[in-house]
C-alpha cells in the first residue's frame, strides 16, 4: 500500500463527498427555481415524498437506537448531518426523475 498518496479509497470518498454535496446543491437550486404550475406540481410532490422517506428513515433509526439502547445496554447515537442531507438529496433526485417521467417534463 501507498502511504504517500491518498490512495483509490481516498480517492473514490472526495468523489462522494463531492458529489453528495453537488447533489445537495442541485436539490436546493431545483427546489428554488420559478416554473409553470407543472413544474411546481412535481417539485411538490418529489419534495412531499422526500420528506416522508425521510422522516421514517429517522423514525427507523430512532427506534433502532432506543431497541439497542435498551435490549443491549449501548448508548444512542446520532447520525452524521452531511449523511442524511446526501441521502435525503439523492432520495429528492429519485423522486424528481420519477414524477417527470410520470407526469412529463
């Protein structure tokens, strides 16, 4: 192994990171961006659906946390904020490609 490089581990991490924080940015720029009432219809609906995959995503690991906490005796622990925004980015962009097949645009 190579310790004066970064390494293809290395590497391919900075390419995720990279594009989970393109694809945040997207999300932001997507949600913002002015349109015809089609178009509005479907970033509401990518966005309702993202919020609900989300919110029982964090509901699941809640649970899974206080299971653990309790049958196991460890301690609850938080997830990285960088984390889920990029999941939650990528189940937006999901969403998004979905409702503009379904609904066209």
């Amino acid at each position: 192994m190579n310790d004066n490089g970064i390494g293809f581990l290395g590497l391919l991490a900075m390419g995720f990171i990279l594009f989970s924080a393109a694809s945040i940015l997207w999300m932001g720029v997507s949600m913002a961006r002015k349109g015809d009432e089609r178009r509005r219809e479907i970033v509401a609906r990518a966005s309702c659906t993202t919020f609900y995959i989300t919110l029982g995503s964090l509901g699941a690991d809640i649970l899974w946390g206080v299971y653990n906490s309790v049958a196991h005796g460890q301690a609850i622990e938080g997830n990285n904020p960088f984390v889920q925004l990029a999941v939650a980015s990528f189940t937006y962009a999901i969403c998004l490609a979905f409702y503009r097949r379904k609904y066209g645009g």
